[in-house]
C-alpha cells in the first residue's frame, strides 16, 4: 500500500511520522456528515478528507445523512460497524444539544462515539440587516426597549444560534428580539438580508460571505476574543455583558467499539492535516478556528459543552416533537 511506503520512508506529515501505527484502512473510509450538502459543516467535511486522504492513504467518501437535527446522520455512524472505516464530523448538536432537545433520541452520545479529535471552533456573530440602523450591541438593546416588536433568525430549533441569542436575552433580562427558525443558515441569512427578520445569530463560516457582500451587518462576537477576520467586530463581553463565552465547534468521532489503533491514526491524520498552512489558511479564510488536539482532550471537552449546552436548552425552553 501507498501509505505503508510512505511510512517506512519516513515521509508521513511530522504528527503522522511520529504515531505508533499499528493499523492502517484497507478500502475507502466513510465520512459522515449529518447535515445536508453545502452547508459549513459539509464544506468542511470535504476540505479536510482531501487533505486526509493521502495522510490515510486511501480515499474518504463523503456522505451526507440529514434530518432531526443530525440525529440521522449520527444513528447511522452509531450503527455502523466499528472497524475504523466509517467516522462521524459532528456540531454541537447531535452530541450535546440534541438530548436536551428531543424527547427521545435513537442513541446514546455518551456511550454511542469515541472521540477522535477537535478539528474546529466556529465563531458566532450576532447580526442585524443592513436594512437596520443599528451598528452594536447596545443598539440593539436600545432597539429592543424602544417597544419595537423586534425578530432574529436562526438556522432552526436548538441550533448554536437560537440557544446563544437566548441565554444573550437572558442576561440582558429582555424579552425581544423573537426566534423565527429556519431550516438551516442559508435560509435564516437569505431572511436577514431580504429584511424579513431584523436580526440573526449564525456563525462566521456561514455568514461571512453575506457580510462582505454588504448583505449583513456583524454587531458582534459571541466568543471571548474579536475574530482576526473582523478586528473591528467587539466582543458580547467587550458590549457589556460579563463572561459570556458561546462557540460552535466541529469535531470527528468514532462509533464506540472502534480499536484504540484507528482512534491514534485517524487523530494523527487530523492533527497532520490542520498542521498544514494550507488548511489552516482556508479554514481561517472559512471563519472557522483549527484546533486539533488529543481524544483525551475532546473528551474532557464534550463533556463540560454538555452542560454548558444544556443549560442553554432549559433557558431557551426549546422542545423539538
């Protein structure tokens, strides 16, 4: 096998060079994507299996299972046979939002993956139309007690948006603007820039090409720090409202069962791939933040998102079926 030279040759990407591999795949991997195609998540999803592949040595076909808010996806990860040949890149949602949000889930997140690696961070913006005056936080806030009967958009129901915008209004103590969801960023954007919401919360990736083409306007950052892309965009917590920290974030895992072995490789081929300059510039130029890091350390962070994501459902008092 290619890879198996490549290898023995040394000439493996230096996290790859440096891995214990004991197992390698012997046919094409299945990558699933829960969402449907287009979207971040899917872009992302094939960006990084172009630059896996030849770390892998093998090609990694992309499959896109959408439906109830990537649960779908995530039950045929779950259910697929753990021989390290299929794995999963999923969002919040499936793995610490959904069973908070749904009255009944088809797995289990905490027994059902084994965390691989983190591959990104996704900055939220809080957005207003263009059709708007408004240019911060806090005129928005001035908005919302003018007595306005004010709208946000979001990409749906328990979406990283609609539960950052709410636990925003519960720590400003308001009650505007009111959730209008959509199925999906791109619709939730499309209705923002058409003004028929006056505002949203989405993530860079996805709104970044309505901001540069005028289409929205970026009233803020929902992380602790500006994003480099948008050094003019302050922070909520620069607006006024104290430790206020809300991040979507990527990350590959396993269907549980999997041998440690395909854990270490597929999380080498991770961390080699990010590592790139290439990559990181075009995840960068994505409005998404590489990370990287070991499967120890996605599961020590999936487990405090839990209930930080959970919290955020009760607040938000979302119920989906």
């Amino acid at each position: 096998m290619r890879r198996r030279s490549l290898l023995a040759a040394g000439l493996a990407a230096p996290s790859l060079a440096g891995a214990q591999v004991s197992w390698l795949p012997d046919r094409p991997m299945r990558l699933i994507v829960p969402f449907a195609p287009g979207g971040a998540l899917d872009v992302l999803a094939r960006l990084l299996a172009w630059e896996m592949e030849p770390l892998l040595g093998t090609t990694i076909l992309v499959e896109n299972r959408s439906g109830a808010g990537g649960n779908v996806g995530a039950e045929a990860a779950a259910r697929s046979e753990p021989d390290g040949h299929t794995f999963l890149i999923s969002a919040p949602g499936p793995l610490v939002v959904n069973p908070f949000l749904y009255p009944s889930m088809p797995f289990n997140p905490e027994v059902a993956f084994v965390p691989v690696a983190l591959v990104a961070s996704n900055p939220l913006l809080v957005l207003a139309s263009t059709r708007r005056p408004e240019r911060s936080l806090a005129d928005l806030v001035t908005a919302i007690h003018s007595g306005a009967r004010l709208n946000y958009s979001s990409a749906g129901a328990g979406s990283a948006g609609h539960l950052t915008m709410e636990m925003l209004k519960s720590r400003l103590g308001v009650a505007q603007p009111q959730h209008v969801a959509f199925r999906g960023a791109a619709p939730s954007l499309e209705a923002l820039s058409g003004g028929h919401v006056e505002f949203a919360v989405e993530s860079i990736t996805s709104s970044i090409g309505f901001i540069s083409g005028g289409l929205a306007r970026a009233l803020a950052v929902t992380t602790s720090e500006r994003w480099p892309g948008l050094p003019g965009v302050p922070t909520v917590q620069e607006s006024g409202v104290t430790d206020f920290d809300y991040v979507s974030w990527i990350c590959f895992v396993y269907p549980a069962g999997v041998s440690e072995e395909a854990v270490l490789l597929l999380n080498a081929a991770t961390n080699g791939a990010l590592a790139t300059p290439g990559m990181r510039e075009r995840l960068l130029r994505l409005g998404a933040v590489p990370r990287g890091g070991t499967a120890r350390q996605l599961e020590q962070h999936i487990r405090s998102e839990r209930t930080k994501w959970g919290d955020a459902v009760r607040i938000s008092g979302a119920r989906v079926g």
